[in-house]
C-alpha cells in the first residue's frame, strides 16, 4: 500500500510539473519587485512599494496594530510625518498615458506630472492634488506640508501644425536654456497644516525649505513679467503664527536654504545680476528670530577673500552644530564667454600635454563638475570683526568638516603631484592634513597615503588604513602623535583572498564607540575593537566565532543619525557563513568580548533592517532563488509578519532550483559554484548547460534572480525554465594568466559536472558579459569542448586595448592591466608575452565554436574595436560568427527595447546548437543594411547558418 501511495504522488507531482509552461519573453514588464519601505516613528504603519519591471507601481499601507491596509495605485515616495498621523506621496501617472505622450511627442510642460496624496492614517482618507512637482515635511514638529505645484498648462493655445510644434520643441529648449542663465519663472507652492486643515498658497515660488523643527518655511518667489504685482524676493512664513516677514524685496536668484540645528538662523545664497550676465555675482544672507529683514553675511569683497576668487553659486552652506561657525564654498572667478567670437571661423581642438596631471578625456568628461568646483571656507558668524578663511584650494582640494562643524579644524586632502600615475594605477597616493578654521594653517599628517583617512566623531583622531603595509594607523588630533593599532596580532584586516596584481583592501570598520573611546574595525569574519591610542590591547569583540564558524559579521545600523555604536545594549549583526551561503542576523553587546548571540540563519537574502524611530520594530524583504521576495515586519525577527505577496504568476511557470556545488580543480586549488537546474528536473533525462561566470558568484547562492531582459548577463530564470542547466563557477586568479587561470576553474567545474548522466557534454555553451566575454573569447580558443559561446563586450586584443581610453570616465587603461580586473601586473613593454599570451585574437585559427559577439558603439568601458577586431578575424578565417552593435548603446544595455532584443536572440542562438533548434533568419542570412528598422530576422528557417 506504502509503495502505491508513493507511485500515486509521484505520478501526481509529475503531472502538476508538467503543467507548468516555461518562461516566455512576454513575462517581463509585470514582474515585480520590493521597492522603498519604511515605518512610522510609532511603529503602527508600514509603508512600502511593490514596483513592476515596466508598468505601475503601487504603494501599501499595513497598519500593524488592526491589521488595516489601503493600497495605493501608482504611489510612490512615501513620507510619514513626524507625528505618524499623517503621509503624503506622490502619484505617477499611468505608464501608459505616459507611453502615449512620448509616441505622440509631447512637449515636456505637457507630459503627464505627478500628482500628490495625502492620507490621513486615523481614517485612511485620502486627498489627492493634480500636477504637484514636489513635496516636503519638517523634520520635526507638527504634521505641516509643503508642495509645490507644476505650472499650469496655457489651455488656450490653439491646435499647430507638425512644423510649428517642431519650432516650438526648440523655442521650448532654448528658452529653458537662457532661463538657466537668468532667473526662472517659479510655481505655486502650497503650505499646509494636516491637523487643522488650514492651508496658504504662495505665487512664483522657484525654492522652499523647512525649518527643523517645521515653524518657519523660507520661501523665494521669482515675480512674474506678466503679473507686476506678484511677490519678489525671500519671504519666511512663521508656521505657527501665520504671520510672514520679508527678508529680501528684490528681484533675484534665491536658494539653498539652510537652518541651524536650533532652527533659529537662516542663511542662503543669492545674487542680483543682469539676467543677460552669465557669471553671477553671489551674496551669502544671514537672517534670525531677531531681525526683521536678511543681511548680507559674506560678499564677494570680504575680508580674508582672495584676489580673483568669489563666492560660488554651486557651494552648499553648512551651520556648524552649535551654530556659530558656517562652511561654504568659494571659487576662482570664471571668464564670462566672448560673444563677439564667429564660431565658424574658430578652430575645435583638444591640445594634450604630457605634463597635464589629467588626460584630455578624463578633463572633458570631468570639465562640468570642475567648472562647478567650490572649495571650502568658513567664517565665525558672531565675531565682531568678522572674515572668512579659506581652507582649501586648487592644490588642496578636498575637505570634510570634523564633529559636525565643532572641532576647531577639518580634514583635508589632496592628490596633487600623484595624478599622471593614476592612468597605471587606477587610483592617487593623498596626502592629508588638519587645516585650522581660525587661521587656516595647515598640519600634515600623512603624506602620500595608498588609502583612505577619516576623522572620528568627536574629532579626537583620524583613522587611516594604508594598503602598502596593510595596517590600521590612528593620529591623535591633541599629541600629533600616530599608533599603529593592529600590532602584534597574526589576524590579516585586508582581503585575505587577493587576486589582483595591487595591494589588498581593506575589510573596513563597523565606526566608533561614544566619545571616540574605542573603535571596531573588521578582519574577514569578526569585529575588532581597539584602544584609539593603542596603549590596551585589541580585543575581539566576537570573541573568534566568526573565524571559528567562518561566518561573516558585520554591524547593522538600525539609527542612521546615530554617530556612535552603543556600548550599554545589544546591536545587530548581519551575519553571511561562508560554508552554507545562508544569511542572518545575530544579537551582540560590541563593548564586551563574548560570542554573538544567533537571531535567525536561513536559506535566504534579507535586505537592510529599517527600524522605526521611536518602537523596537523592524521592516525587511527576505527571499531566495525560488521565492520571490516579500517585505516582512517583526519586532524581533524570530517571529515575522508578512506583508506582500509578490509574483504569484511565478507557481505556473516551471520555476527552478539553486545548489552549492564544490570541486577541486587540476592543480588542486578548491573552487565552489551554483548549479541552477529546472524544478520539474529529472535525473534520468540529459539537459543542455549554459556556463556562465564573472568573478565569483556563488555568495549570491539564496538571491532571487528575477526573469527580466537583462543589460548583459545571462537571464538565468529564462534559460533554467526552458529546460537548460546553468553553472556559475567561481574563479580566482594567478596573475599574469587570467586566461589559464578561466580555464583552470572553469573547465574543471564543468568536467566534474560532466560526469553526471543528466549533464548532456555534447550541448554545452558559455556566456560572459565584459570580464566574463574576455573569458569565453579566450576559452573557444583553447578548448573545443563549448558547442556555442557567447561574448559581451570582450576584449579580444590586450595589446592594443592596453592604451585605449575607458571613455565613461575618461581614464586610460593602463591601470586595468597592471593593478586591477586584467591581472597581468606588468606593462606592456615589461611582459608583451604575456599579453599575447592573453590575448584570443592571436588564436582564432583555432576556434571552432560558434560565437556571438555583443560590442557596442557607445561603450565606455571596452572599446568597442575589440569586438570588431575578434569578428573581423574570425570572418576572415571562415568561422560561424555574429557581431551585434547596439546602436549608441553602453557597455551594458540601458534601452530597456534593446535588451528584450537581445533575450530573444540569446535563446534562438542557444536553442539552435544546444537543443537542435530551428535558426532565425538574422543568422542565417543575416539583416542588411537596407532593411534595418524593418525586420528584425527573428523568424525561424529550415536553413542552416
């Protein structure tokens, strides 16, 4: 009977798999995802968004206390008030009205805005306002709101012709453009109070801010040319009174409100030039509770100002905490643009120099954020002989405030007579200092550091971790004296696993103890704590069990204002174990030495935890690679409450299964990797595996991989329902061999495999996508095991991509090759046999697999040449090649249009050699030129290619 029983629910799970379909292409645009979540203050409401691949999102709200739930079409970026009475959110019109105003090409002031809602959580009424372009809370206070509206629409206008909606587009563009350069049109801005219900509407408002503690909104309103009566100038609106004071009466460009902490002084810049005037003179304002009217703070002819420098418009203004001190930024004076220049008649050039610490490409793409540069400068509000302190400038370029604003100095850094390296060594040695706000002397302390220096909260120290010795150093603000804090310990707090031809980084810190006392740094599994001064001996605070169990702990901080961790109560960790690949969270007090105390280990990912300010809850999403991820609350993550229930589509799709799989390769080296097989899997069928590897991938063994067209990667789910095996191998690195080291682990992770019935060793193909496209062009020209490949973004020629330029950023690609992803650790002229011996171009005579190669115009990492250059070859040699060339595309596909094309082509490519498939036709005979934006040659042939 036993035996009966078991046959019967085989039989029956057999045939409830059977009805499962396999994912098409047509799944993608409603597959959802967790968007923002967040909690009310009093933990009663949880708020978050289940967002679609290409579709409306929706906004829920949870009351946790009654379990009531409202469910918002559309919402999206929720705030709760203070209070917890009340949020607000915005409304995004329909995806297809929007689709709609694109086809039909709408101007942008006639393109579907947002509207705001406003929900009363006591009653989940809602109150919805149309066509609002923003919204604010105080941070504190009574439940207020401030939003302002887009402009209206002229409705009056009568019907164009295709001609002058073309003319009007540009007229629109250019006029937005001078409005850039002179002052621009505002808006209506409404204020409201939620609790009474009464509101104010202010006209021309072009920037608005709330004080703190939400009892005075700044306001700038532009005026208007058509209204002669419309309000000019900065106004601030006592909130609780009613009543409102006008700080500056005249016409002007008016922002970056700033309160102090106290919300009782306000400061912002703005100027009063000729709109016709492209460099702006600007002014600092300062205005209190006491005076009635703005004053001018800092002008540009100021005491302690340098010659030929001013104040910059693009520079945030910072209250120091105390509110005595003030930091904002100063600039060089630009040269206003000759107009009486002819364009025409000028030559366009780029001249480069080899004394220019930055290539021409890295300055072009670079040039706007130099040209907005700001360098930052302090003054004393409340001195009696008030002057200003630069305390940076073009050779001392970065600074950060220390203690927020209180400490008499700020950290400041420079890179400057270490930039020409940078283009072989991807990154520039600092030399930091302590500059004095008083007098703006400077104090070295280290010079020429390969790493990363930060100050402590209260300014006591400044922490520095230098990769060439790879040893955490602590420099006392007060003795100017520096300690070396990990000595005497056989503990590595580097990457224990580089395989990169550059000194490893370092694992980090988890911050500082109250009052700088003590400070938690990371090795690879626990948590350190150090004396700052490094008279007491280190303590693991995790007392080993990290290494012990080799799990991973790292601080979770559930208050982001908090500047320190606490001693006194128990803090989260988030906890990896490098073993199984689950995730969780464990209990631990950082200030005693003791094992951490387990919370939740589970086969599963879980985002960060978002706590509610004021209760002991937490909001969190959690899945894995079979359950989709939902958002969860829970108070103390033992017992949880779920909240959504995302992708239920997903039980009548034949799903899959991931599992840790582990070898050792030839030369003895262990190496891990996830085997992703197809839920109705059956061991005594053979399957067709896909290969697919960057790096290592097998920490990501309990992520959800959504089917969606992916910019580059392979689209696992997809592959996996249609019946195919994927491998995703780790690989690490010898350097030098990039290549042999991608055969060493991959080749061998497949051949264990192999030795599987199931694993069809005939029907194997390979994908990679930029370092991982590099490695399946070197792998097809070494081995003919792979039935087809596919290359993203390869680089196919070391030698001539070694000089190339990485236009996204400007930087030259030397660096790559000798420091980073590329591993040769040489130059080019130091080791050419080496990158010959890495490079697939100088192999193709022996490829015989099958490759599809993706370059794209527009790439900005990998020259797309290499692509041509490995295609063009391979064309000459008579082997079955394709090369797409997404026009004006990224290195990875960002046109959402492109990217479902390329799923579909991935699967006739694979499904043709892999599963004996009929071929489209843009293999077999390709798509001219002639025909392009016609057909596509996705239709399927009895030809062969």
């Amino acid at each position: 009977m036993q035996k009966k029983l078991t046959l019967f629910f085989l039989l029956a799970a057999s045939v409830t798999y059977a009805q499962k379909r396999p994912l098409d292409h047509n799944v993608y645009d409603t597959w959802e995802s967790v968007g923002p979540k967040q909690l009310s203050n009093n933990g009663q409401w949880a708020g978050f968004s289940i967002l679609q691949q290409e579709g409306d999102a929706s906004l829920y709200f949870s009351n946790l206390l009654n379990n009531s739930k409202k469910v918002i079409p559309r919402g999206s970026a929720l705030k709760f008030s203070t209070d917890s009475k009340f949020a607000a959110f915005l409304i995004k019109p329909q995806f297809k009205e929007t689709r709609l105003a694109k086809i039909k090409k709408k101007k942008p002031e006639e393109m579907p805005k947002d509207s705001l809602g406003l929900i009363n959580l006591s009653n989940l009424a809602i109150t919805k306002v149309p066509r609002v372009k923003s919204f604010s809370f105080p941070e504190n206070g009574a439940a207020l709101v401030a939003y302002q509206l887009e402009k209206p629409l002229d409705t009056a206008k009568k019907v164009k012709t295709d001609t002058e909606q073309k003319k009007d587009a540009v007229d629109f563009f250019a006029e937005d453009e001078k409005a850039d350069k002179g002052a621009k049109e505002g808006s209506e801005l409404i204020f409201k109070n939620l609790a009474t219900g009464t509101e104010r509407s202010f006209k021309f408002v072009t920037e608005y801010a709330f004080s703190k503690n939400g009892k005075q909104l700044a306001i700038a309103c532009s005026g208007s040319k058509k209204d002669k009566t419309a309000p000019v100038g900065v106004f601030l609106l006592n909130t609780e009174k009613g009543s409102l004071k006008t700080l500056v009466s005249k016409k002007g460009n008016y922002k970056g409100f700033i309160f102090d902490e106290d919300s009782e002084h306000l400061v912002f810049l703005g100027e009063n030039s000729p709109e016709k005037k492209e460099i702006k003179d600007y002014n600092i304002y300062y205005n209190s509770l006491t005076l009635d009217t703005a004053q001018v703070l800092v002008e540009n002819v100021f005491p302690g100002m340098p010659a030929k420098w001013a104040i910059s418009g693009d520079g945030k203004l910072t209250f120091s905490k105390d509110g005595d001190k003030l930091f904002f930024g100063i600039a060089p004076v630009k040269k206003e643009k000759d107009t009486t220049l002819v364009d025409f008649e000028h030559a366009k050039l780029d001249i480069w120099g080899y004394k220019d610490d930055y290539l021409q490409p890295m300055q072009l793409k670079n040039a706007d954020r130099e040209s907005k540069r700001s360098y930052l400068t302090y003054i004393d509000i409340f001195n009696s002989d008030p002057k200003i302190v630069p305390l940076t400038d073009i050779k001392l370029p970065e600074a950060s405030i220390i203690n927020e604003g209180t400490s008499r100095y700020v950290l400041a850094s420079t890179d400057y007579g270490n930039r020409i390296p940078s283009q072989w060594t991807g990154g520039t040695a600092r030399t930091y200092y302590l500059v004095d706000t008083k007098t703006g002397s400077r104090k070295k302390i280290v010079e020429n550091l390969d790493g990363r220096a930060i100050a402590s909260p209260a300014g006591n120290y400044v922490l520095y971790f230098d990769k060439k010795t790879s040893n955490w150093y602590n420099y006392n603000t007060t003795t100017e004296k520096t300690v070396q804090l990990n000595t005497g310990l056989n503990i590595k707090f580097a990457d224990e696993e580089n395989d990169v031809p550059d000194e490893p980084e370092a694992y980090g810190l988890a911050g500082w103890t109250e009052d700088d006392k003590s400070v938690l740094i990371y090795d690879r599994y626990d948590i350190w704590s150090f004396s700052p001064d490094g008279k007491s001996p280190a303590k693991n605070v995790t007392n080993g069990f990290g290494r012990q169990n080799r799990i991973t702990f790292r601080y979770q901080a559930t208050d982001t204002a908090a500047r320190f961790i606490t001693k006194k109560e128990d803090v989260w960790l988030n906890a990896f174990n490098n073993n199984t690949k689950e995730n969780g969270f464990y209990r631990s007090n950082l200030g005693e030495t003791k094992n951490p105390q387990l919370v939740v280990m589970a086969p599963f990912k879980y985002s960060i935890l978002v706590k509610a300010k004021d209760a002991e809850r937490y909001i969190y999403d959690k899945g894995n690679y079979t359950l989709s991820p939902n958002v969860y609350v829970s108070t103390d993550l033992k017992t949880e409450t779920k909240l959504s229930n995302t992708n239920p589509q997903q039980q009548n799709y034949n799903w899959g299964t991931a599992e840790l799989v582990k070898w050792t390769t030839p030369k003895g080296f262990k190496s891990e990797g996830i085997l992703y097989k197809p839920e109705n899997f059956d061991p005594n069928k053979k399957y067709p595996m896909i290969v697919y590897f960057y790096e290592k991938l097998s920490d990501g063994l309990y992520s959800y991989n959504a089917p969606a067209p992916t910019p580059s990667r392979l689209n696992i789910p997809f592959f996996v329902s249609n019946g195919y095996l994927v491998f995703a191998p780790d690989i690490s690195y010898q350097t030098g061999h990039p290549g042999q080291s991608a055969m060493e682990y991959i080749n061998s992770g497949v051949e264990t495999l192999k030795k599987n019935n199931w694993v069809d060793g005939s029907k194997i193909g390979i994908q990679g996508q930029s370092w991982g496209g590099y490695q399946v062009a070197y792998l097809i020209t070494q081995t003919n095991m792979y039935a087809a490949a596919w290359a993203g973004a390869p680089v196919a020629n070391m030698t001539s991509a070694y000089g190339g330029i990485r236009w996204e950023s400007g930087m030259n690609r030397q660096f790559q090759y000798e420091k980073t992803q590329s591993r040769i650790g040489a130059t080019l002229w130091e080791k050419p046999e080496l990158y010959i011996e890495n490079s697939p171009l100088f192999s193709l005579p022996k490829v015989n697999t099958p490759v599809v190669i993706m370059a794209n115009d527009a790439d900005g990492a990998v020259p797309w040449y290499q692509g041509i250059e490995m295609f063009t070859g391979l064309k000459r040699l008579g082997k079955p090649a394709w090369l797409l060339n997404y026009n004006n595309e990224a290195h990875n596909l960002m046109l959402r249009q492109n990217r479902k094309d390329i799923q579909i082509r991935e699967q006739q490519f694979f499904d043709y050699y892999l599963k004996g498939a009929k071929a489209p036709v843009w293999m077999t005979s390709g798509v001219p030129a002639t025909e392009k934006g016609k057909t596509w040659g996705f239709e399927l042939t009895d030809e062969k290619p």
